[in-house]
C-alpha cells in the first residue's frame, strides 16, 4: 500500500509540474508568433496555429517523459528538478529554432500560424519541434 501512495503521489507531482511546463512552452510559442495564440487557436481555428502547438506538445512530452525515465531512483525532488530543466531547455531550443528558421527563410514564418490555408512552413517547423524533443529526450536518456 505504501508503494502505490507514493506512486501516486510522484504521478501528482509529475502531472503537475508537466501542466506547467506544456503552459510556459504554450506562452514561449505565443511570444514568437504574431497575435494572440489562444484567439487563433480557439476563436479562429487555425490549423497552422494547431499543428505547431500539438507539435510543441508532443516534443516536450518526450522530453519529459525522457527526464521522468532518467530520474528514476533519485529522490523526487531531483527528479523533478531535471525533469523541469530538461524541458525548460527543450521549450528554450524549439523557440530558437523558430526564430532561427524563421530568419534564414524568406516572408514572416510567424505569419504562417494565421493562414487561412495550411502553410508547409508550419510543417516544416511542426516536424522541428517533434525532432527537438526526440533530440533531447535521447540525450537525457545517456
């Protein structure tokens, strides 16, 4: 019984932590956008805004699914502790590879988000951030 409450409680603690990261990266992502993301996504429905946002989220799963993994045995407040500093720094790559991208190709990609139509640079940037968190979460695993 002792082992499923602290299961339990490290899930708790996990879960929490994880919604605030997926937050910071949310506002992260806002930041180097144009426009306010929650309006594009939720009022406007765009699919470019959606694409890079599910991708965000996908990576940074990775990541801290990866740091949970890595952090196995420590005490949980470490494991929180790099869980939170891996994913900070996966949040801190995807945007600047998002600024980076954005600068050695021609037009606005944070234009891209409030097309009307899909935009493969959305893709392009969607597939950057999987690859990031993929990227990162291999590395915490060595």
């Amino acid at each position: 019984m002792e082992l499923l409450r602290d299961n339990v409680g490290h899930a708790a603690a996990y879960s929490i932590i994880g919604i605030l990261l997926f937050f910071i990266g949310f506002f992260a992502l806002d930041l180097v956008t144009p426009g306010r993301l929650r309006v594009i996504l939720w009022t406007e429905h765009k699919r470019n805004a959606t694409l890079l946002v599910v991708a965000q989220i996908i990576g940074l799963a990775i990541v801290f699914v990866c740091g949970i993994n890595a952090s196995a045995g420590l005490e949980l407040w470490r494991g929180l502790l790099y869980t939170t500093i891996y994913t900070i720094l996966a949040i801190a790559v995807m945007m600047w590879s998002f600024v980076l991208v954005d600068w050695v190709t021609p037009g606005k990609l944070g234009d891209t988000v409030i097309y009307d139509d899909e935009h493969p640079a959305a893709f392009v940037s969607a597939i950057l951030f999987v690859a990031i968190g993929a990227i990162i979460g291999t590395a915490v695993l060595f």
